[in-house]
C-alpha cells in the first residue's frame, strides 16, 4: 500500500512517546511505502491535489528500536499526486486546519481517510461531544456553550454546584481548562473576559458541569472503527486539575469500568457513522468528557502498560479496507469484461 501521514513537522516528534511514529513504524516495517506531509505542503498542479511528500527510503538494516528507526530515518522529497495514495492518516494537532481539508475534498471516496474529512468537520471541536446524546441519555455532563458573557454568568450563578468547568471550545492537550467556583465571584467577570475577547474576535467558551472524582484523573480510551483496542489511567500532577500527559499527568493501567463499556457502545456507531475510524474518549466517572478525532494520542503509553501494540490493529485494519476495496474493484472490472465478451460472435 501506499500511506501517506499529513502531519505535524517530523522534528517536533517525540521518538519516546509520540503515537503517529508508532504507525508510521509499523507500516514501514510491512514493506508499505510510506510518506509524510504537513498540511502546508499541499498544493494543486494542474488541477490535482499534490503535496510535496517526504518518502520514508528504504533501509539496508532496519533498526532494533522506534526511537532508533525515528533517528536513522532518510527522506526523498518529490511533489506527488496524493490520489496515488491508497491511506491518508491526518495527524495535524488540533485545531483543525480548514484550508488543508478544502485540499482533500476532491479525494473523497478515492482515498480511505483516516479519519474522514467530513467527520473532521463536525467533531474537530467539542461541540460534537455536547450535543451528541440527549438528557436522558445521561453520559455526557451538562454542558453550555456561548460567547455571551451574560448568560454565561447567569448559568454559574443559577448552577446548583459551587464549581464549574471552563475552556476555551477550540483547545486542545488540557490548556486553558480551569475551575470556576462561586465564592470566587470577583475573579469570575476578568476570566470570562480573558476567555471571550482577543484581540480579533470574540471567541466561543465551554461552561461544564464539574464532574465529582476529576481531581482524581480521567480514562482515556483509543477506539478503533467503533470499537475500544485501549485505555489507561490518566493521573493529574499535584495541584493541577488536568490529566494530560502533557500537563505533567501520569498514567495507570486501566480495565473499562461497566459505564465505561456503555459508552464505547453508544458512541463507537456514531463514530463509524461519521468516518472517524480512530479515535479517542476521555471519560470522568462515568461521563464522556471530549471526543479526540485530530491526532488520538496514547498508543505508546497503553502499549508499555498492556504489553500490547495497538499500532498492529490499526494498520490491519487499513490493510483489510484497502484490500476489500482492490478486490471489489477487480470484480467490477471483471465483469465488465464479461460483458464486453458476451457481444462477440
């Protein structure tokens, strides 16, 4: 197969722990040829998306470690159609780039996205996971979403819990998630105004309810076409209400609680439903806190705890799509030909 990885640049790659490394390792290792691209490297050549690709060359001896693989890897850099591509994984970090999914659009159907562009579209930010379910559904915690900062003051003041979640819609990796209480009144007003007003515009903020167990650290989950292949245990750093790894938060081994597995199953059709084939849940006691569709990090860290490679399962499951495809495709054309024959005298 030909896979090519839309990513951030390969020297921001952490070799320790960075996940899209473990799947470009893999695929490599399973003779596919592999490239990678960041989102600024697109372009149109004659009315055909390109992209001026770096292709992983091949290696006399293939190293014993990733982070060794990650240091002796050489690149060739051509301008390559991408629909020569049979895989695109977009690992761009979070937020979303418009301009680089406007440049696959012409690639829809051809191309197994990974995950799909339209899917990408409506959950890059967590707007998807707060309106997913209804009230009765009970899985995702009670959620307001505004830029008026009125409404937003009313709704903690009317809140029958002393704390609140607030962030920025458009975050990612656990920034700007803070803890609003009540009798902190004063300091309320500037937050909101630090949170909604930049300099260009006014931006949308998420008011959440505070979800009891949070100091405690939340549970992520990697999904794999709609099913979970991984969890673990994520732990805050003293004083900090944020579980990232990022943030300084460390991780545990984790088995899916009965809730837990309730969710995957809610969620994981929705999910497939929407071409995001890979993805990570983030949970807190029970409640679906952010779907992750733009990067799913986490492979690494569940691998050493579990003994595991999640990385396998994921390109199996690009190769049996990709082959279920070729293979329709040659019966399509077989037929075709059948068809052509039947005419002959």
């Amino acid at each position: 197969m030909n896979i090519c990885f839309i990513m951030y640049p390969w020297e921001r790659v952490d070799p320790k722990f960075d996940s899209t490394l473990r799947i470009i390792h893999e695929a490599f290792i399973r003779d596919h040829n592999v490239g990678i691209i960041t989102p600024s490297g697109l372009t149109i050549r004659d009315n055909e998306v390109c992209g001026f690709v770096k292709m992983i060359c091949e290696m006399e001896k293939m190293p014993s470690s990733i982070e060794k693989f990650y240091k002796k890897v050489i690149f060739k850099e051509e301008m390559l159609p991408m629909s020569g591509f049979d895989v695109l994984f977009l690992r761009s970090n979070p937020p979303v780039d418009p301009t680089m999914l406007n440049f696959l659009d012409s690639l829809k159907g051809d191309i197994l996205m990974i995950n799909d562009i339209e899917g990408i579209r409506k959950a890059n930010n967590k707007l998807y996971t707060a309106s997913m379910f209804d009230k009765e559904t009970d899985i995702i915690p009670r959620t307001h979403v505004s830029k008026n900062k009125n409404y937003l003051q009313r709704v903690i003041q009317e809140s029958d819990s002393d704390k609140m979640i607030l962030k920025p819609l458009d975050g990612y990796g656990g920034s700007g998630v803070i803890v609003l209480e009540k009798e902190a009144s004063q300091s309320i007003n500037s937050l909101l105004d630090f949170y909604i007003n930049t300099d260009r515009e006014q931006k949308y903020v998420i008011l959440q309810e505070y979800i009891e167990g949070a100091h405690e650290g939340d549970v992520r989950i990697l999904m794999l076409n709609g099913k979970p292949i991984g969890a673990m245990k994520r732990v805050p750093a003293s004083g900090d209400l944020r579980s990232n790894v990022h943030a300084g938060g460390s991780v545990l081994k984790h088995s899916l609680s009965k809730a837990e597995k309730r969710i995957c199953e809610l969620v994981g059709p929705k999910l497939v439903a929407d071409g995001l084939y890979f993805a990570g849940l983030d949970i807190i006691n029970g409640k679906l806190i952010e779907i992750n569709v733009l990067s799913p990090g986490g492979i690494t860290r569940i691998n050493k705890l579990n003994r595991t490679k999640l990385q396998q399962q994921i390109i199996d499951f690009t190769e049996n799509i990709v082959h279920a495809k070729e293979a329709a495709l040659n019966r399509k054309l077989a037929s075709r030909m059948a068809i052509r024959k039947a005419k002959s005298l």
